[in-house]
C-alpha cells in the first residue's frame, strides 16, 4: 500500500496524517507550534511526522509523497515559510528540503494553508470546479479553486485574502505591518485588541485590561446580553461581509467553504451575518456559504490530498 503524508503547519498547532490513496487516515499526530525560532518550528514539523508514521506503523522512509499546507508568506524557490505575521519572532522555516531528506522522496508539494484545504474540499469534498477556502482563525487566508484549477500565484502566495484593505482609513495595525487589513479586524488574534479599541467607557463583563483575553470571550460575552461584546461582534461581522465579497467579486465561487477556529466555533455570529448583508454587497451571483464539513482537520486533509494528486485535486 502506498503511503502518503499530509502536515499542517498552522501559527498555533501542527497536524501531521499518514494515509494511503484513497486519503483513509492510518496515523496522526499533533503538536503545538513553537514560537521561538524557525529551527525550533522546523524541528517539531519533523517530530510530528516521525510521530505519524509511528502511529501508523511505517518509517518515514515509506513515504511516497508529502503535502504541506503552511501558514504564509511562502518562499516556494527554497520550499519555506518567511516571516509569518503571526509568528512575530520567526523569519524562516525551511520545510521541503529537510521533509525530502526525512522521508527519502523528492515529491513534496508546498501550499498556503488554505489552498491545501480547497485542495482537499475538492477531492474530499463536493465543492465543485469553482470554490474558494476561507479561514477565520488566527489569522485570515484563502484559497481559490477556479474552472477547476488550484490558483498559487508564481510566488505561491495567491489568496492572500487576509491582506485585503478594508478600510483604508484605519491605523489599525496588521501582523504584517500594514494598516487597515480584514485580519486586523477579524483574526482570532486580533478581535480582542480590536474590541478594546472600540470601547469608550461602555459596561461590559468584558476584562478588557486582561491581556489574555481572547476572541472566544468577545463573542460569547454577546450571546450573553453584553451589548458592548455584540457591537464589537457586529463590526467584525460587517468587515467579514466586506472581506468576504471581494473574494466572490476576485474569484466568482459557487461555494465558499469556511474553517479555522474562529468559524467553527462560532458559526452563528460569524457566517449568518455575513449570509445576510452578502446580498446587499455583490452585484454578481451570490455563492453558497458554509463550514468546511472536515473541522480542526481540514488543512491537514487537504495537504494529504495535495500529496496524492500532486496538488491539484483531481479524483
């Protein structure tokens, strides 16, 4: 049986799946991201998958081809992450070189993350020749399958969705270092500081000084009766709308499929309203909007299916 490798390398966690063709999981393992150094990351990429392939009983060596779906920027020339945004102390993570001599192949495919995911949604899923993969999680990104092709761009780098301007006026800063971006706003990362911009004295249960405050917090605190939390969720919700229309205006998808962990676990304050005021901003045909059906999963499957076909996703 042939034996292929999916990783998702993610800004908080590292996902690693050994499968065979027909992508049945046979081995799995995950890990926390580190955040100190590119070599540290590199390091637990290559533990990860050694810890896959020993939960699936094969040898590294066994692999025939890998997929990685990575958190970007990607430097495809020297198969490596740079300077992620929401990795701030890490410049370089190679991967494909160190994957080729761990498992002995020199079949290693390199996706952003979301791209990997549209990768899979079209060979697992049912997204059709036209779909566009949109995660909310730590940060933002996207990948674009159109008229049945995978779009990366020449720099690998297609769908960078997140650093869209959404508000040119704004000085609210991205990881990047630009201004006005859809992740500045709506990133897992960045609704908690955005929330404390935003409050003027209002009562909230909100511990706004808490520097562990998360975007979970903010959005349960509005399904609770907190209106400050909810008018802070409602402007996230009105820059995902604006986000999420210049990608069906860039890429016209029958499908948008939504994960990351922002998405998921809050389903109903982040993707209803963005269902709603959708019609009201497209002046093309409206695609269907819906959660990945593959959860925390969906980027490490993805990357399994990019190892199988190539990258492309073809059945």
């Amino acid at each position: 049986m042939a034996t292929y490798l999916g990783v998702d390398l993610g800004a908080t966690t590292i996902r690693a799946v050994v499968g065979d063709r027909a992508g049945r999981i046979a081995g799995s393992h995950r890990a926390r991201t580190p955040t100190t150094t590119g070599v540290a990351v590199t390091e637990a990429v290559l533990d990860a998958v050694r810890a896959a392939c020993a939960d699936a009983d094969v040898a590294p060596a066994a692999v025939v081809a890998a997929g990685v779906g990575a958190a970007g920027p990607l430097d495809p020339g020297v198969g490596a992450v740079v300077e992620p945004p929401n990795l701030p102390s890490v410049d370089h993570v190679p991967l494909v070189g160190p994957l080729e001599t761990l498992c002995s192949t020199g079949r290693i495919t390199l996706h952003n993350d979301a791209t990997a995911a549209a990768v899979g949604e079209r060979f697992f899923g049912d997204g059709g020749e036209n779909l566009v993969y949109l995660t909310i999680s730590t940060g933002i990104g996207a990948g674009a399958v159109v008229d049945d092709n995978v779009l990366s761009g020449w720099d690998g780098n297609a769908a960078e969705v997140g650093h869209i301007t959404v508000d040119p006026e704004s000085r609210r800063s991205c990881g990047c270092g630009g201004t006005g971006h859809w992740e500045a706003y709506c990133s897992g990362a960045n609704v908690p500081d955005y929330a404390r911009d935003l409050h003027a004295g209002e009562t909230t249960t909100l511990p706004l000084d808490d520097p562990d405050l998360d975007a979970a917090a903010v959005f349960d605190a509005a399904g609770t009766g907190d209106t400050f939390a909810a008018s802070v969720v409602d402007r996230v919700a009105r820059w995902n709308a604006i986000g999420v229309a210049t990608v069906v205006h860039a890429y016209a998808p029958r499908t948008v499929v939504v994960g990351g962990g922002v998405a998921r676990n809050h389903p109903d304050r982040v993707l209803d309203p963005v269902r709603e005021r959708l019609p009201d901003l497209v002046v093309t045909n409206v695609p269907e909007l819906r959660l990945t059906r593959f959860g925390a999963e969906a980027v490490v499957r993805g990357a399994l299916a990019s190892a199988i076909t190539g990258g492309t996703g073809e059945r």
